[in-house]
C-alpha cells in the first residue's frame, strides 16, 4: 500500500465535541422533529380547502428528503468517525428498498394489468411461478427482516473480507464504487428477477390498507421520522461511547492503534455493518412513499451524491449529516424543476468549493465562529 | 448497387460503339426476353444465365431498371433520350413517341435479379462480385451451376471463394442426384463458412419419422463433415474472441495509461478521468467537421490532425484542473476524489451545453473501414486493428517520456521522495502540473480512438471511469507494465467470459474478480519492492 505515495487519510483537526449537542443542539432537535410533527398533523387533520393545509407533494417531499438524511447519517457513522469513505451506499439503500419492495410488489395481488398472480414483469418474461429468492416475500415480518439482512448480510461479508486485507482509503471507496456498479448491471437484467431497468411501481397498498391513502402517508411519515431520529440517537451513542473513541483512534491512526494491541477489523466491520443496516432501513422508508425502486439508485453517482451531502453539512458531527442531506435535496427538488439544465453545474460547483473552501462543512462552520 | 448498374451501363455503351452486342445472342431469345409470356421469359433468363456469358449483363440490368422498351416490332434500350435497337444494334433517331414498358412480375423479376447477380459473379470489380454472391446465397437455382462453377474456377479472392463454395453445395444439395448431393456434402467439410453449419444440419433433420435426405450414406458424409466444420468454426471462434479480447484490453489500456501517470504516480484520484477520455473524442469530432468544411480533399487524413489536438485539448483542462483545485488537495486523497468528481459533473454539462445532449457523428477515414478476412468467420476490422497498434504506441511513447527524459525522471523522483527532490532543486509544483497535463493529455488520446469505435456523447466518460480504475488497482499503482498486463488480461477475460455468460454477467464476474483478487493482493500485480507502514 505504501507504494502509492498516499498520506494518511486526512481528518479535521477539530476536536470533535464529544458530548454532541449542549442544550441548543437538543433544543434545536425537538424543535426540528416538534415541527415535522406538527407538519404530519396538520397534512392528516385539516381538511383540504384549509388555509392550514399542507398539500400532498410538501409531505412526500420531506419524507424522501428524510429517507436521504438516514443515509447520510449512515455515511458519516463510517466517514466521518472512522474515515471509511464508502462510495456504494446507494447500494444498501437499494437493496432495502428492493426487500420491501418485493413485498409491495407481492400486495399488489390480481391488480396488475395482467390480472395475474404473478408481478407484471414476471408475467411479461413468461415466468410461471415466483423465483425461490421471493420465497416469503408475501408476509410483513419477513420482508422487514429481509430489510435488515440482505444489506447488513452483504456489507458483514464485503467488510470482512476488505477489512480483513487492510484494504482503506481511496481503495476501499473505489471498490465499494465498483461493488454498486455491478450490482447496478446486474439488476439492470431482466432475468434477475427484479423488474429489470423498470424496477418495481405501481404499489397499491401495504397490509392490505390502500398506499395512496392520507392515514398511510401520514404513518409512513411519522415512521419515517422516529427512524431518523432513532438512528440519530443510536449513531450518537455510538459515537460517544468507548467503541466511539476507538473509531476516531482508526481514523487518525489506524497503525498506530494496532501497535497499541487493538484489533482494528472487528471495530470497523461492526460499524460498518450498523451503517449498511441504516441504510437499507431508509431505503425501505423511501420506496413507498416515493413509489419507486429502479437500479438507477444503484449508480456510482447516487452514491457519491450521498458524500458530498455529507461533505456539505460538516463530517464527524452526525447532525452535519441532516443539514447537508436536507439542504442538498431541497435544493435539487427546486433547481432540478426551476432550471433543470443547470443542476449539474451547481452540484459540480458544489462539489469542488465545499472541499476546497469548507472542508468542515457547514456545522464545523459554525462551530468554529461560535468559537470565535 | 446504384452505383454498379449505371457501371454496367456505361460498359454497355461502351459496348454499343465496340462490338455489336447483338450480335452475341440469337434475335429469338431477346425477343422471347422482351415480348413473351412469364414462362418465356423465364425460360429466355435461364438460358441466358446457363452460356454464363457476361456480356448479357447490361442488357438484364437495363430491363430490371425499366430500361428496355417495345415500339411496335422494334425492341429498344433506352438511355435517357436516346434509343438503341436490341435486335439490329443500331441507334433509333428519332425515337418513337409510343412506347411501352416491358411489363415484369415479381417471379420474373426475382428471376432477373438472380440472373443479374449470377452474371455478376464474372465481374472484375472484387465488391460487385462479393455482393452478388452475397444475394446469391439467398436464392441460388441449379440452372447457374454451371456459372457458379465457372466463376469459381477463377476467383482467387478467400472470401468470396468460400461463399461460392456455399452456394454451389446449396444448389447441389437440392438435387435429385444422389452422387451430386454426397458431392456437395463432401466439399462443404473443407469450408470455413458459419452458414455450412446450418446448411449441413439441414441434411440431417427429421421431418417428422423420415429423414430430410433419405440416404443413409450421405447422412454419415453429412455428420463427418459437420464435425470437421465444427472444429474449424471453434478455431476461427476461438481466434475471433482472442482478437476482440486484444481490442477491448488495448481500449482499457488506452483509457487506464493516463490514469496510471496521474493516480499510479502521482496518487491523484482523478475521477474526472473519463470526462478527459471524452474532451478527447469531442476535439476529434470538431476536427472531423472543420475538415469537411474547409479540407474534405484531405478528409481521409484528419484523423492524424485530430490526434494532437485531442492530446493538447485534454491536457489543457488537464493544466486548468491541477492549478485551480488539484494542488490545493495533495495529500488530502478523499477530498481529491469528491473534488474531481464535481469537475466531471461540470465537464459533462458543459459538453451538453455546447454540442447538445444528443451524441454526435464521428467517421471512420475510409482507410480504416473495412477488415482483413482471414477465415470464413473471422474477419478483423481495420479500425480495430488501427487502434491495437496506436495503444502500444501511445505505451512506447509514455515509457519513453518516464524513463529518457528530463520531465520522466523528475516525475519520478517527485513520486519517490517529494521532500528530497524538492532539496535538490526539481521543481516539484511546476512537474506535477506537467504530469498531471502528461496524464490527462493521454487520455485525450484515448477519447480520439474512442471515437472511432463507438459513440461520442456527453456520458462516454462514464462508461469508462469504472473499468480504467479497475485496470490501474488491478494492475498496481506506479507501474506500466502492470497496467498493460491487467489491460489485455481483463480484456480478453472478459470476451470469453461474454460468449459464455452473456456481456452483463461477465462484467460483473470481472469485477467479482477484481474485488476478491484485491483481498489476495491488495498491491496489485506488480508491486513496488519494498517494506513500509503507511501512516
């Protein structure tokens, strides 16, 4: 490895605030989730000609938008707390899109075009009869757990293995990149069984209850918003716990931390593995309310989108994660349907002025005027 | 085509003014010919084709054409305004003002334009006679046997010999002869042709209980000569997937070079890479169309124009990426690649902007078009060919560059020791910008070749940002050699993998590959000697 003349990953040299959030971050907090409450509420109980009113698309919009920040949060978990830059997070966010995807696919029952048993697309490449890895996919429980087990089963073997060799750094970034590009490919197929290019749409209901009703986009809501903050709790915990110095330790000085005695493999496999999990949660989160589950989520560029979310609101701070994950795709929602042939610029710009000039974010921004 | 039969007309203008063309045939038979019923004419075809004299050609054409007119008695061939007598040769002056067409059904016409081709298969012309032998395969009729014979017995071109040994064993497998029919199976076990396979497992279907071909002795002759074709085919298969597996590896070769100087060396991750590839297929296109507006006598060669200014392109941005963003982020790996990522995204809208989003129309020069055929199935594509020996130049030239010259030993000094060659007076800021410009101007070079094998779009860099960066990891950062091995390796691995398992498995079978190789030897294939810890 030495051979590349490659430095040490880089890291802020801030102190991170270890006990995350003094009262102004846990004000800030209830009154961020108090309002997103309020917003659900006022979606699920005023009537519709009411000035109170919040419109259909401004819920969607912010639970996707939430689904994003879960991800994000998932990101800086490794990123920025032990410098493990994954560029295939879009990966584990598909795949739990896809697990419980299968099961709305599978609630669809007789209502396809085709009236058949079988999802469309199945009926479309003369398929008779459900292929064994949608076994089970019909009930509830085991999609949820099959949500948690296919990302958190891939990323186990696929730390371990990388890991295990001492593969990190950019290297590591680039195979993950590699990682979610053939599983892009390979669900591109038709005949892998997953709807090919298409993907799966056209939902109707989830346990049987209709999936374009206000009472089933007001609980997914309110779901999707008590995961994020569960995962931000549990991403701080970890954190601020022991295991969470020891991550920063591998962070700054993997080496080093060796020669001390530790074995730096299980540490990383375990939060990498926790990290995948969280994002195969959001994925699950976002294909219903969105409506959608196609490989294109699998692109290199997806992934890295998620980075630079990241990037944007500050590594290391887990609550940077939100910020740059919600002002990113706020932005994108608006500029991509204001001036579509311009986004491309402003994310390139994005991209190469964040870390050239805020290489801390917005929060470490913040941080250090506060400090001032 | 078009252009064959105003050919054949002028020759047959030509002919009027030599030697009087009807002289060659009996007046009954054009008159049957022009004037008769189908079956006549028909009938007045077959014993044209069976003299297999080429000099009916112009006068068949000419009637396939709407050529040949009636005016009373007199049967004309028209040639704009003017009008030839078919029976005395003489020209008519004035033509006749009534006249009628010779009325043609689509039997009879299928019937002339097989004529026409087996005719054809006497041309001088090496592609007149390839195409006609080409529409021959389809609808040969054991009337032109004898033609076909003849034509076989003095062409000398590989290619077409082999479709008419094709068409004359087709023709003679629907005999009602039996010594002709085990003839014919006995001669298609020399051929080379893909098309024999099918030709020979016909003979050895069933239709219903009974056999196709009802002898038991021309069956066994038809089984023996599939297998000796089979393995002929393996070969010419086996060679035709080596060749295309060369011709991807030396692409990714091409695409992985730069990236070998600017990642490999350098330690820059330069994600922006493929975008570079595609500057420089877009400075090709721009050449291409500056050529034809101001120098298409020359257009043939823009192609040698278009490679240095698709090398100057690129590592123009090349310069402008390392002194605005890249030198600021040395050592800082991860920001690096986020960063370059961001130019990539601007890079390819602003392709987008200027050219559209549509992708754009490169030619090949018509000296790259073509191949060289050297089995029945196996033919090699000149511009596949071009691009094979370009790579290894453009290899030969960067080696060079590293190891004779100043600005090679200093970059490899700055990647071995920056401090110490900075002590001893290198300039090091002013070298990884040349290095950056070298690497990017390389991949410049890819994006001309590029050009002239797929599309040039806005996204083309993409497709091979992946793949280049799994050719350098694969191969061990720092070295050449490496990079070229892992190139054609995975390359040609990857073509038999896709004749086995379909294109998109064997890619991810490739990258499966890769992923678990890198944990076997996380330095790649050829590494750097030596004993470090990297913190």
């Amino acid at each position: 490895m030495s051979s590349m003349a490659m430095p040490a990953v880089s890291a802020p040299r801030e102190p991170v605030a270890y006990r995350l959030y003094g009262k102004l971050g846990w004000t800030g907090l209830a009154v961020t989730w108090g309002g997103l409450v309020l917003l659900a509420l006022l979606y699920y109980l005023t009537a519709e000609s009411s000035a109170l009113h919040v419109p259909d698309y401004v819920i969607v919009l912010i639970g996707k938008i939430m689904c994003y920040a879960m991800v994000a949060l998932a990101l800086d978990l490794i990123w920025g707390y032990a410098g493990i830059l994954s560029l295939g997070h879009g990966l584990f966010f598909a795949l739990g899109g896809y697990a419980f995807g299968m099961y709305l696919m599978r609630q669809i029952g007789h209502d396809g075009v085709y009236k058949s048993e079988l999802p469309d697309f199945m009926v479309f490449l003369d398929w008779k009869e459900y292929p064994w890895f949608w076994a089970g996919t019909d009930q509830l429980w085991i999609s949820l757990l099959l949500v948690v087990l296919v990302p958190g089963v891939l990323a186990a073997i696929f730390g371990f293995f990388a890991f295990r060799s001492r593969i990190k750094g950019v290297y590591f970034s680039i195979i993950t990149q590699a990682l979610t590009y053939a599983a892009m490919l390979l669900f591109f197929r038709n005949n892998t069984g997953f709807g090919g290019n298409n993907g799966f749409t056209d939902f109707k209901r989830i346990a049987e209850v209709g999936i374009t009703l206000p009472g089933m986009k007001f609980t997914l809501f309110l779901l999707t918003a008590a995961a994020l903050l569960g995962a931000l709790l549990l991403c701080r915990w970890i954190v601020t716990s022991k295991l969470g110095r020891v991550l920063i330790a591998i962070r700054d000085a993997e080496s080093r931390l060796r020669f001390c005695g530790y074995d730096t493999v299980g540490f990383k496999l375990f939060v990498w593995t926790v990290s995948a999990v969280i994002a195969g949660i959001a994925g699950a989160l976002y294909v219903p309310q969105v409506g959608i589950i196609n490989p294109g989520e699998m692109s290199p560029a997806n992934s890295i989108e998620i980075a630079i979310a990241v990037a944007v609101g500050g590594r290391g701070t887990l609550i940077g994660a939100l910020v740059g994950a919600g002002l990113l795709h706020g932005l994108k929602s608006w500029v991509t349907v204001a001036f579509p042939e311009f986004w491309l610029f402003l994310l390139g710009m994005l991209f190469v002025l964040v870390t050239l000039f805020l290489p801390q974010g917005i929060v470490g921004l913040w941080l250090r005027l506060r400090k001032k | 085509m078009k252009r064959n039969s105003l050919v054949s007309i002028i020759t047959f203008i030509a002919l009027c003014f030599i030697a009087l063309p009807a002289s060659a045939f009996k007046p009954a038979l054009i008159t049957k010919l022009a004037t008769g019923e189908n079956e006549d004419k028909i009938a007045a075809i077959g014993e044209l084709v069976a003299d297999g004299d080429a000099s009916a050609l112009p006068m068949l054409t000419a009637l396939l054409d709407g050529n040949v007119q009636l005016a009373g008695k007199q049967i004309l061939l028209m040639n704009g305004e003017e009008a030839t007598d078919l029976l005395t040769g003489r020209k008519i002056a004035p033509v006749p003002a009534e006249r009628e067409d010779v009325v043609l059904n689509n039997r009879v016409r299928r019937e002339l334009e097989s004529a026409v081709s087996a005719l054809r298969l006497l041309a001088p012309e090496r592609d007149v006679r390839l195409t006609a032998a080409k529409v021959l395969q389809a609808n040969a009729e054991e009337s032109m046997l004898p033609l076909i014979r003849k034509a076989l017995a003095i062409e000398k071109d590989t290619e077409i010999r082999g479709l008419l040994t094709i068409i004359e064993a087709t023709v003679q497998l629907g005999s009602k002869d039996r010594v002709a029919r085990l003839a014919a199976v006995k001669a298609l076990a020399g051929s080379t042709n893909p098309a024999t396979k099918s030709l020979l497992l016909g003979v050895l279907e069933k239709k219903g209980d009974a056999f196709t071909e009802p002898d038991a002795e021309i069956r066994a002759e038809a089984q023996n000569a599939l297998k000796s074709v089979e393995s002929t085919l393996a070969i010419g298969e086996r060679l035709g997937h080596i060749f295309s597996g060369i011709s991807l590896g030396s692409i990714l070769l091409l695409a992985a070079l730069g990236l070998a100087i600017t990642y490999g060396l350098m330690g820059v991750i330069n994600m922006a890479h493929g975008e570079l590839i595609m500057i420089g297929a877009y400075a090709t296109y721009a050449v291409q169309n500056q050529f034809r507006a101001h120098l298409s006598g020359a257009f043939d060669w823009y192609l040698i124009a278009a490679i240095p200014v698709s090398f100057m392109a690129a590592a123009l941005v090349g310069v402008l990426m390392e002194r605005l963003v890249i030198r600021f982020l040395y050592g800082r790996p991860l920001e690096t690649l986020l960063a370059t990522w961001g130019i990539s995204l601007l890079l390819i809208q602003s392709m987008r902007t200027l050219f559209g989003a549509q992708n754009v129309q490169v030619e090949n020069p018509a000296w790259m078009s073509g191949g060289i055929a050297l089995m029945g199935n196996l033919v090699l594509p000149w511009n596949r060919i071009v691009i094979i020996g370009f790579a290894f130049a453009v290899l030969a030239a960067v080696w060079l560059t590293l190891t004779r010259t100043r600005l090679g030993l200093f970059v490899r000094g700055v990647t071995q020791n920056r401090a110490m060659a900075d002590c001893v007076g290198v300039p090091t800021s002013r070298v990884d910008t040349m290095a950056f410009a070298l690497g990017s101007g390389i991949a410049g070079l890819a994006g001309c070749a590029l050009s002239q094998i797929g599309n040039v779009g806005p996204d083309l860099g993409q497709t091979y940002i992946v793949d280049s960066f799994m050719v350098v990891v694969l191969g061990g950062v720092g070295q050449l050699a490496g990079t070229v091995v892992a190139g054609m390796g995975l390359g040609i691995a990857n073509k038999f993998l896709e004749a086995w398992s379909g294109a998109v498995l064997a890619k991810i079978a490739v990258l499966a590959f890769i992923i678990i190789f890198i944990q076997k030897r996380p330095q790649g294939l050829f590494a750097l000697k030596g004993r470090s810890v990297e913190n």
